[in-house]
C-alpha cells in the first residue's frame, strides 16, 4: 500500500526536520512552496498523504491544498498554521477539502498520529473506490448480458451506437466520455421492462395501440430508474431518461427542459441513435444526414452540424481500418472474439448480432441451442494480424 508523504513548506529547515524524523515510519518528500509542489505531483501523483503550511509566499497552502485536491482527488490533505483564525480554518476545509487542521508548533507525537490516520484514511478511500468499481462494472457487465440475452436485435443496436460515439470522441471533445460510452451500451436497456408481444409488433413493423404506444414512449423512464439507484450511474441514468428528448422540448419526457438544458449526452445520443435508425432501413449515411437536417427543431444545430460534417468527411476519404476474419466452428468460439457476422439458429431465429464481443455467457447459450435446435455455421470472428 502507499506511504508517500508530501510536505510543503516554505521553511527549508523545518522541511529537513520532518524529513529525519519521520524517515523510518513513511516515505517523505519535501519541496518549497505550492507551486513547486504542484510540479511534483502532476509528475508523480502517488501521494497518499499531502501536508501543507498555510502562510507561504505566493501561493497560500489553501489555494494548494485545493489545486492539488483537482490533481490528486484521493490523496488526503492536511493543513499546518501558526495562525488559527476561524477564517482560515472555514476556507481550509471548504477549498482544499481538509482532513485534519492542525496549529503550528505541533508536538512530534501528535503530527505523527495524525499522519496515521491520514494513511488510514487514504487506504479506506481506495478500497472504498476499488471495491465500487468492481461493483459497477459487474453491474453494467450484467445489464448487458441480459440485453444481449433477451433482446439480440436491440443490444445489435447499442453495439452500433457505442461505436459510432467511440468513433467521434477521436476527433471531437466529448466530456464525460466514460459516462457517454455506458449510456450508449445501456441505452435500450429499458426494453427488458416492455411486454414481448409489443416488441415483437415493433419488429415486424405492425401497428401499435395508443396505449402501446405510450407503454413504449416510456422505455427511456424504465430504463433510467433501473440505473438510478446502482452507484456511479446516476449520471448515466439521467442521459438515458432524455434520450429521446427534442431540441425544441418536445417528445419524451414531456416536462420543460429544452435546448441547452437539456444534457450533451442526451442531445448527442439522440442524434446518433436517430442516425442509426434511419441507416438500419437501408438508407445512406449522406441521404441520413439530409432526413435528420430535415428535422426542424429536432437536434442541437450546432451538435447536429458538427457531428455530421465529421462522420461524412470520414465517409468521403475512405479512410478505414482492415478488418480480417476467419471462419470457425460452434466449437471455436472464444470469449472475447468479436462477430462478423449474425448468429441464427437453423430456423432463421436471431441469436446474436454481427459486431457483438463474445463472452462466456454467450457462448454457453450458443452451445445450448447448438445442442437443442442447431446453429447455422460457420461463424465469422474478427482476427488480429500481427
């Protein structure tokens, strides 16, 4: 576990006096003033513990504490003051985020204690951290087995927009690029709470009740409050209650946020899963792009121009990478092997879509309905050269 300590101080000979006497118990780096400090960690950003006196020229030790809580958001950090003020105590720990505030001269045994807990502190939030990311990425790996399992034809769907958003962050700026990726991959997740019979009529193109209508309107709420409540995702869960959101406020959810206001990954999902719906009918990219400018009040303008100037530029240079595969067997699939082509049973019955990884789920079902029903092979899985 990390023991690295970071002590800035402005006073070289009490930084050697920490160095000595705490040499045996941590590992101790010293440096002058805040902005050397800063320097250091955005280097090495393995402190567990930062400890900071408060009056050093230039850069106080409240503005460094809260720099350094943007560079380091786990390490602790740990106040030293000759002066006590209340003002200074209520600006330590609403900026820099303080653990413990302690007044200069501080005896030995105290400064030292305080250290171990800090330590403490800091293993609790990392096993903390550890332990939730675990948790959800278990959490989204379930989901979209589930998806995959139940509803091919659809998770097929958010392969392709997962894709086409992986595809964009390259060249444009995407904020929260991790929570863009899950709510592509999760954003029909609400389809596992829509009764069968009306998913089924969806596919075969038959005509809807109003009621089933409204049942199926709703899918981005069933799939939100299926997330909302798993750690981390709130922000996921948000982005897919508004993914069917118009520009203008119209559509779903009917209430009044509209443009600006309503999320970018709302704003962008909407356009690029529009996109793909249009695509799927057997439309061209170009010919898309003139259906969803069409579309008056529909999309952010300037995301919607952006986007797509992008996507036909990538279009016209025919620049693209080789993709080589390889013909196998039921027998040779592979978890993590990625489909170039649709599984169907031997009577036409989708399984899995072209584009999907494979896991080990998936290919114990495949196997299952190899037995039972039988597949059609071969398979194509894509391959690496090296």
């Amino acid at each position: 576990m990390n023991k690295r300590i970071l002590i800035v101080d402005d006073d070289p000979n009490i930084l050697d006096g920490y160095k000595r006497s705490l040499r045996h118990q941590f590992e101790v780096s010293t440096t002058l003033g805040g902005e050397s400090a800063l320097a250091i960690i955005y280097e090495n950003k393995a402190f567990a513990v930062i400890v900071s006196d408060m009056a050093m020229p230039g850069m106080n030790g409240v503005q460094f504490l809260a720099e350094a809580k943007e560079l380091v958001p786990d390490s602790v950090r740990i106040m030293l003051t000759g002066h006590a003020d209340q003002d200074t105590a209520i600006n330590a720990v609403n900026d820099g985020n303080i653990f413990r505030f302690l007044t200069k001269p501080c005896p030995d045994d105290i400064f030292t204690k305080t250290l171990e807990a800090g330590m403490d502190q800091y293993k609790l939030k990392i096993l903390e951290k550890e332990l939730l990311e675990k948790t959800l990425n278990g959490s989204i790996k379930v989901l979209t087995e589930i998806l995959s399992l139940y509803h091919p034809e659809i998770f097929c769907y958010s392969v392709k927009l997962k894709g086409l958003i992986q595809d964009i962050a390259k060249s444009l700026n995407i904020p929260a690029f991790w929570e863009m990726e899950v709510a592509a991959m999760l954003a029909p997740i609400g389809f596992v709470g829509i009764p069968p019979e009306i998913i089924s009529k969806v596919q075969n193109g038959e005509d809807l009740s109003s009621s089933e209508q409204e049942i199926l309107a709703r899918n981005p709420e069933i799939g939100a409050r299926l997330l909302a409540n798993i750690p981390r995702l709130e922000p996921v869960s948000k982005i897919i209650y508004y993914q069917n959101k118009r520009y203008d406020g119209t559509g779903f959810p009917k209430d009044s946020v509209s443009g600006e206001k309503i999320l970018f990954g709302a704003r962008l999902l909407k356009i690029l899963s529009d996109l793909i719906q249009i695509e799927s009918n057997g439309i061209s990219r170009s010919q898309a792009v003139q259906q969803l400018k069409s579309r008056y009040g529909w999309y952010d303008p300037k995301m919607l121009e952006t986007i797509t100037t992008y996507l036909l530029g990538k279009e016209t240079s025919g620049v693209s990478e080789p993709v080589f595969t390889k013909s196998v067997s039921i027998k040779e699939l592979e978890a993590g092997q990625i489909l170039r082509s649709d599984i169907e049973t031997a009577a036409g019955a989708l399984l899995l879509s072209a584009g999907q990884r494979l896991s080990l789920v998936n290919i114990n079902r495949l196997r299952n309905y190899a037995e039972m029903t039988g597949i059609k092979e071969p398979i194509q899985v894509e391959i690496t050269i090296s």
